[in-house]
C-alpha cells in the first residue's frame, strides 16, 4: 500500500469514528431544578396567613401546607421554555389526579422559583 493509501484510510476511519462518539459526547444531561425544599409563604401584611412547603426528589414531591391539605405523588418535567419556566406533570392521589403546572425558575437566583404565581425560596 502506498503511504497516501495510508492517509486515506486512517483519515477515514477518524472521521466515521467521529460519527459515532460525536453524540456520546454532547449530550447534556437535564438538571431537575426542582429537587429539595421549597417554602412559600404569604407576605406580613396579607390578612390570612399561610404556608407551603413542597419537596422534589428523585421524581417524587411532597406538598405540605398549613391547612389539612397534603398531597404525595410523582412529577416530570415535560417541557422546558427559553425564558426560565418549565412545566411538571404531577401525579398524585394514587395515581387517580394529573396536574400540569407552570415553573418559572431563573438563573439570577437558582434559590427562587414560582409555582403559578406563588414565590417559594430553596430551604
């Protein structure tokens, strides 16, 4: 085989290999902002006083409030939008409800998210 055979064939060999390890190494695996503690609670001057506290992880949430009202189940982020927000798939009630809501996370402040309007601040 003559020397620019050789190129050849190693030059062609890089470049299917390329095709091959290019997507192996630029996939971005999604963050799950959501997973902790999140506490919401109503401003000082509001005549009624409450509070709410969900918890993400691995997939499950739990939602703590301070009323008799709790929910346990299982969430998803289904889609993701340019200007910060998300919307999650939760699954709760034993798999009896489905709820889409609207995230708005930001990345001024990973610390913050809404929770369809509410304002609830990484514990």
């Amino acid at each position: 085989m003559k020397a620019h055979h050789i190129v050849l064939l190693v030059l062609a060999v890089v470049i299917v290999g390329g095709f091959f390890l290019w997507p192996q190494t630029n996939i971005q695996i999604p963050v799950d902002e959501l997973t902790g503690t999140w506490r919401g609670e109503a401003s000082p001057e509001a005549e009624y006083q409450w509070w709410m506290i969900y918890e993400f992880e691995n997939g499950h949430y739990t939602l703590t409030t301070d009323s008799s009202y709790q929910e346990e189940g299982t969430y998803e982020i289904t889609e993701r939008f340019l200007d910060g927000s998300i919307l999650v798939k939760k699954v709760y009630a034993d798999g009896a409800k489905e709820y889409e809501m609207n995230v708005l996370t930001t990345t001024d402040d990973p610390d913050v998210i809404s929770i369809e309007g509410t304002k609830l601040y990484r514990q």
